[in-house]
C-alpha cells in the first residue's frame, strides 16, 4: 500500500517568501506529526495533529510557522516571511497509535 | 523534558564484526523506545520498538536492542555486520501520553561507515 508522501521533494526559495509544504498521510492513520531536520542534527518535533485538531504544537518555533490539517488527512506546514535559518529537511509521519510511518521529506533551502 | 543522547557521533567497523551503538536517555517514567535507520536520500526506518515487557526486542536486519532501566539505556546491537547496514542511527524516546502523547524526542544520531 501507499506510504506517506510529501510533496515538493524539494524546494527553492528566496529569504521572505512564503511557502507550504504539503503531507498525505497513510489513509486511516489518525495521528499526523511534523518534524524539522537540520543537516548533522536528528529530528525535532514541530507539531502533532490528532484529528483535525492541533494536540502539541510546542514544537514550533515561531509564528512564522503554523500547520493546518482540514480534514484529518492531508496536512500542509506554511511558513510565512522564511529566513536562511529555516533550511532544513521537514518530515512528516502518520500513525495509528502506535508506530510512525515516516515520509521521504522535503528539503526547502532559503537563499 | 524528554531527551536522548547518542555518544558516538560516528563509527566505523568492518564487515562481519559485531556492532553495538550507544543510546542513552532522559525520561520521568518508563519510555517507548525507538531505533530508525536513515540512508542517504531515504526516509526514515523503524527498526525496532520497545513499549513494555521483554527487554530484549528483535528487529528487522538482523538488529537486537535491550532496554536497561538502572542505565536509562536502549543500546542496539547486530552480531554481524553487512556494507548494506552503512547508513545513519537514530535513536528516539516516545511519549506514553497526555497531549504530547507519540511525539518522539531524537538523539543527534551515529553515522555507521562499514568497511569491506
């Protein structure tokens, strides 16, 4: 079956550009979760939907960044006003209470 | 605050000998632990899970962990490695519940170079 997708896989963008990074969960999975992996470093979480609901959005470090997922499927991460420090690889996991299927990541890079 | 700390920022070894990588880590109560592989290009891979009971699990690959409460330890081991096992180690710390519940706390990971 399909496994989690993240579209672009990549993206290029200038410093103050807008962008959204969208995840298609495994369809069922009801917990849907946002990760930021900076090169050398592992994953920090960012945010945890349950639901269409925001359960944990400690993660996220500023107001730049806000998550939305409509539905209880598919989730978009926006990140308004983007500076270098945001380059990063941003992944997204689904789970049915239990393991965290992970998606292949989209790299953003901010010139 | 849940956290995770992985001492061996990189290791090498050859193949066919015997591996084990370091994790240690922070948590208030009895954690889900975790163990993702990650090469180059590729998503994320569970390679083992403990949540209760049997403080040895078995993953896929060959992969053994142990949990060891007293050490706050989930060390992964392999008796054997292959040059397919080249790729990098995370080690994680998953919260039981309330809000948080799921959230995995990484550790900084281990880059597993094997040489032929």
């Amino acid at each position: 079956g399909a496994g989690v997708s993240q579209t672009p896989s990549n993206k290029v963008t200038e410093k103050g550009k807008y962008v959204e990074l969208r995840c298609d969960p495994i369809s069922g999975h009801t917990a849907l979760y946002w990760y930021r992996q900076s090169l050398g470093q592992g994953p920090e979480f960012l945010i945890y939907f349950q639901g269409t609901g925001a359960a944990d959005d400690s993660g996220l470090p500023n107001d730049r960044f806000f998550a939305v997922r409509p539905e209880g499927s598919v989730s978009t991460l926006k990140i308004q006003r983007t500076e270098r420090g945001d380059s990063a690889v941003y992944l997204c996991a689904s789970s049915f209470g239990g393991e965290q299927f992970f998606g292949p990541g989209t790299r953003l890079t901010v010139l | 605050a849940q956290s995770v700390t992985q001492p061996d920022i990189h290791i090498t070894v050859s193949e066919g000998a015997s591996l084990e990588l370091r994790c240690n880590y922070s948590y208030g109560a009895t954690p889900y632990l975790f163990w993702y592989v990650q090469s180059p290009g590729q998503g994320l891979q569970l390679l083992l899970k403990y949540f209760s009971g049997d403080t040895l699990v078995q993953g896929i690959k060959g992969f053994e962990a142990e949990f060891k409460r007293s050490q706050s330890s989930f060390n992964l081991r392999k008796p054997s490695v292959h040059w397919s096992d080249a790729a990098e180690y995370f080690c994680a710390v998953g919260a039981r519940g309330g809000t948080s519940y799921g959230k995995l706390t990484f550790g900084q990971g281990t880059i597993l170079t094997v040489h032929p």
